[in-house]
C-alpha cells in the first residue's frame, strides 16, 4: 500500500513594511480648481477690458486728450447705454442658442409708441408749454414703451418656441413688420415736441459723472449677472443652449422658458426705446440701421458662444464698451462713417473665427 504524497505546504508571504513600501503618488493638478483671480485674469472679459483700455489711452494721445475729457466719456456712455441694453437682452438668447435680428426694429417701434403716448397726454402746445400732467406723461411714455418691447418679444417668442419657425427667418420677418409699423404710425418723419424736461431730468441727467440712462443699463447688467450666475433660471437657459433635447428629458419646459427669455429681450430694447426718446427729446426712427451688428459684436466679442450654453454678461459689458470706443474714437480722428461700419465688422469676424476655433478645440479634448 502507497503512502500519500503529502502537499507542499507554500511558503509564508514575506511581512510589508509599511516604512518602506511606496504609495503611489496622485496628480492632483488636474482636478485642483482654480483660483478665482487666475480665472479672472484668464477669462475673455479681462482680455476685453484690457483691449478697451488700450484703444482709450491711444485715442486720448492721438486726440491731444479730447477724447478722455469728461464731456467726451459722457457721451460715449450715452452711446453705448442704448447698444449695451440690446446686447444683455441678445446675450440671454444667444445663451439658449436664439438669434434676434429684430432688436433694433423693437427699440424703434418701442420709441414711437412711447413717444405717442406722450405726446397724446401731455400735449405741449406749438412754443413746447406743457398743457398737461407731466409726470403722468412720462410714465405713460415709459410704460408704453417698455409694453410694446415685451410684446414685441412675445411675438418672437411665439414664432420661434411654439411655431418651430427658425429664429433667423421669424425675427428678420419680425424686424420687417417692426419697422414698417413704425413708419406707419409716425408718418415716416421722426416724432418732436416731447417735454423738455424729459430730456433734462432724465436723458441727460447724471449722477456724478454717470448719465442717469447708464446707470439704468448698469443696474441690468447686474442684475442680469446675478440671474445666470446663482438662479434656476439662468442655469435653465445655459441646459437650453448646451442640449435642448437634453434639457427637455429632464423636465424643463423649453418653450416656455424661450418665450420668457423673448420677453425679457422685447422689454430691454423697450427700457432703450425710452432712454432714446428722453435723450433726443424725440424719435430717431433712421438711427438705429446698426444696432443689431453693435449688439451682436458686444455679446460674442465678450464671449458667449453664438451656438449656445455660455453666457457672460461681464464680456457682454466690455464688448459693448469695446463698440463704442471704436467708433467714437474714429469719429474724433475723422474716419469715414464707412470704415467705422468695416472696423466693427473686421472686429466681429474675429471674434467669431477665435470662438470657433476655441469650439473646436473643446470639442477634440472632450
């Protein structure tokens, strides 16, 4: 009978050290976040800061100072208190990956409605003597302004978000009809004759050195910063723009959020229909053929991406800052309105070829 061979019996694992055994080590510089001053000195709006800065100090020197007196800066804020307006309002639906081309048609219609209803209840006799309340005037101006901006935008809103119409086609429609009932309403001559102290304590008013109309734009692009940055809403309108079937899955209700979004857009060009009235003390129905590029320049120069899903009303600011110095700079040195028109141009393609090239670029790492 065999014996049983008998197993070998392994030999004990040699004891670890913990003194002398590695731990891997771990990269955490990817997943560190960065400071918030490294991400504000790196982000668009310091870039575009900076730009404007330069641009002001070299059209100060090439105009002996006359560009940096304070008469001067005054009206450059006047100026871009209108365009900034527009721009917040075409910021937010670039955000949701909506265009308007209509928004220099609303600030015109909105301005001779508003100017109408003024005139209809304070009636200023044929030397400008107010025959009626005057302060009930103004109000109603305003209020009729601001109504007919946000019914304005309504109208887009229900074209693009309910009648699927694309945005491009519903709004340059829109700006047609805008305009064309503008014309209508004013006669095609621009309207007069509105209180002077419309425009005295009000249009160009200031507080300090600040026009009282610019403090109003500040107060909305602040506002507007606190809604993308820390409300739903915001956080709603950059799902919309990123993916709007995506955002649909999850609950949000798109059409309805764009018509909000329409409105809200109709009712800045309309706030600027009025600041228009009370700074000319009357319509200026032919002024505004360049509104839309000016608006347009501002929001993608300051970073918000034409595609949708990133918003910055920061950039949005300097860009419009960046608009205004250009061609008043121009202007004082006494270039052609025709190459203003080519600058602002020029400046847009670029910006638009770098956000591009940037959306690419994320699109490859991700």
């Amino acid at each position: 009978m065999s014996t049983p061979t008998p197993t070998p019996t392994p030999a004990p694992a040699p004891a670890t050290d913990w003194r002398t055994t590695a731990t891997p080590a771990i990269d955490t510089r990817a997943t560190k976040p960065k400071p918030w001053w490294q991400k504000t000195l790196s982000s668009r709006a310091t870039s575009i800061l900076l730009l404007d800065i330069v641009l002001f100090i070299f059209f100060s020197i090439v105009t002996h100072g006359l560009f940096a007196s304070l008469g001067s800066i005054q009206a450059l804020l006047l100026t871009g208190t209108e365009a900034l307006l527009l721009a917040l309002g075409l910021t937010m639906l670039l955000g949701a990956g909506i265009f308007d081309l209509s928004l220099g048609a609303n600030l015109v219609l909105s301005s001779v409605v508003g100017a109408t209803i003024m005139k209809a209840v304070v009636a200023p006799d044929a030397a400008g003597n107010v025959t009626g309340n005057l302060g009930l005037g103004i109000f109603a101006g305003l209020v009729a302004a601001v109504l007919t901006g946000a019914i304005f935008g309504l109208v887009n809103g229900i074209l693009v978000a309910y009648g699927r119409i694309n945005a491009l086609i519903a709004t340059l429609g829109t700006l047609g009809v805008g305009t064309g009932l503008a014309l209508v309403i004013s006669g095609g001559a621009d309207l007069g004759g509105l209180p002077a102290q419309l425009q005295s304590g009000f249009g160009l008013a200031a507080v300090g050195p600040i026009p009282l109309p610019t403090i109003v734009a500040i107060v909305a692009a602040v506002i507007l910063f606190l809604v993308v940055r820390f409300t739903r809403f915001g956080m709603r309108t950059l799902a919309i723009g990123s993916s709007r079937p995506s955002a649909e899955r999850v609950g949000i209700r798109v059409p309805a959020h764009l018509l909000k979004l329409t409105i809200m857009a109709g009712a800045l060009a309309g706030i600027a229909g009025f600041i228009n009235i009370a700074h000319f003390a009357g319509t200026s129905i032919n002024g505004h053929a360049n509104d839309a590029l000016n608006a347009v320049t501002a929001a993608v120069i300051g970073g918000t991406l034409l595609e949708g899903g990133r918003i910055s009303i920061l950039g949005t600011v300097w860009g419009a800052a960046l608009a205004v110095i250009l061609q008043g700079g121009l202007v004082m040195i006494g270039v052609s309105s025709y190459y203003q028109l080519m600058a602002v141009g020029i400046v847009l393609i670029i910006a638009v070829g770098l956000d591009r090239i940037s959306y690419v670029r994320r699109r490859a790492t991700t």
